[in-house]
C-alpha cells in the first residue's frame, strides 16, 4: 500500500473514532434539554466518548413557562419562580 492509501486510512479511523461521540452527544443533550456545551470536550476523543456517556446517563430536564428556567422533571413547583407544573 502506498504512504497516501495509508494516510487517509488513518484519517478516516481517526474521524470515525473522533466525530460520532459529538453528534450522538449533542442529539442526546437535545433530546434532554440539557446544554449540548458539554461537546466542547470533544476535542479530545476520548474526552468526547466520557462526555457522551455522562450526557446519556443524566436524567432529562423540562423548562419553566414562566421563567424559562431548567428544572428536574419530576419538580411539581418551579424552585426559581415558584409557579407549579402542570401534571
């Protein structure tokens, strides 16, 4: 194999390993309406792999209508504004 096969196989290992984690972590953050900042540690790889998984395994978070906050989703009373949710 030549030095330039060799190199963009490398490069495409590289990105497979590298950019899947930011996606999927910011898809996740999304879904849990929680800050998809945490991706920032995706510069790192590895650091983008831990950062996917503790995004994953964060429980989900719904937003006041009042004070547009971020609360657990199990809160019955919005703990900023004190106006209750609906169940």
């Amino acid at each position: 194999m030549s030095d330039t096969a060799t190199g963009v196989i490398i490069v495409l290992i590289v990105l497979a390993l590298w950019v899947p984690p930011i996606i999927l972590g910011v898809r996740v953050a999304r879904r849990k309406n929680r800050s998809a900042q945490w991706m920032w540690f995706g510069v790192h790889p590895m650091l983008g792999w831990i950062a996917f998984a503790v995004l994953a395994s964060l429980p989900p978070l719904k937003e006041c209508s009042q004070c547009a906050e971020k609360v657990k989703a199990h809160a019955k009373i919005c703990p900023y504004c004190l106006t209750p949710f609906a169940t």
